[in-house]
C-alpha cells in the first residue's frame, strides 16, 4: 500500500511537471494528490521556488523545497506550539536531512544548478535568458530531466512522510 502511494506520487510528479512546470508547486500537488490531502495555501505559496529559486538557478532544487515543506506541513509544529517544547522543529530538521540526503546522493548536490549539470549531462542554464531557456526546453527540460527530478523527490518525500505516520 505504501509502495504504491509513494509510485503515484512519482508518477504525478513526472505527469504535473512535464505537463506545467515548476517544480515546487508540481512536487507540492504529487505529494498533495497521493496522500489525498489538499491545502491551496502551500501550493500557491510555492509559485516563486521554481528554476532554484525565482529561475535564478543558484538556489535549492524547488523539488526539494516542496518536499521539505510538506514534511514540515505533516509534522511541524503550529504556531500555537511556537515554543516548541515537544521539539516538533527537531524532529522535522531530522526528516527533511534524510529527503536532504536522498538529493545529495542521486545528484550530488541539492542545487538546482548542479542538479541541472547532472541531468544535461554537464550543462546547466540560467533560465531567466529567453535562449537558455529554449535550449533548456529542446534538451527534454520539461520532457524527461526535471519530471524525474520531481518524481523522485514527490517519491522520496511521501515514502519519508507514510514511513514517520502513526
């Protein structure tokens, strides 16, 4: 059951990023989808996390960024528990190090640029520039590089969240 939660948030990952871009809020909607939880308020939040960061690229991989805030979404600490005396934030930090860790060991990093280096085969672009962009596009950018980034981190995301629920 499980393992097949965690197939349909990789497979909604690559589907909504192939289809829409941005990897932030494709991530946030596979993760959302299939656990069936639904909150408008985090996807829309996350429109900016794209490309490393407002396409900067320099930034965190915004499929990382979406799992990490869904994590923190299932188990952080509410703003009624800002003191944090249960340490809820401790044990958020520890489960997103292990998402952190899953980057870092597929890509080597959890850059975006460096991340874009692994997929493209050494090439990453400032996707801001209307040719890079394009180049970037002609390469399988929203074909088959950046949907299986967001597959994987949707996959790994859920597979850490349903691992962590009681």
């Amino acid at each position: 059951m499980q393992e097949d939660i965690a197939k349909m948030a990789y497979n909604l990952g690559v589907k909504y990023e192939s289809e829409y871009g941005g990897c932030c809020q494709s991530t946030i909607a596979a993760i959302q989808d299939a656990l069936g939880i639904r909150n408008d308020d985090v996807f829309k939040s996350c429109t900016g996390f794209g490309g490393g960061i407002g396409l900067v690229n320099k930034g965190p991989c915004g499929a990382l960024v979406a799992g990490a805030l869904m994590i923190g979404y299932i188990f952080g600490r509410t703003r009624e528990e800002f003191a944090d005396t249960q340490g809820k934030r401790f044990a958020v930090y520890h489960l997103v190090e292990q998402l952190y860790n899953k980057f870092v060991e597929e890509y080597g990093s959890a850059y975006c640029c460096d991340i874009q280096s692994k997929v493209f085969g050494g090439v990453s672009r400032d996707l801001r520039n209307k040719e890079r962009f394009q180049e970037f596009l002609a390469d399988g950018g929203h074909k088959d590089k950046c949907p299986i980034v967001v597959g994987k981190a949707a996959q790994w995301a859920v597979e850490i969240i349903l691992a962590n629920t009681q």
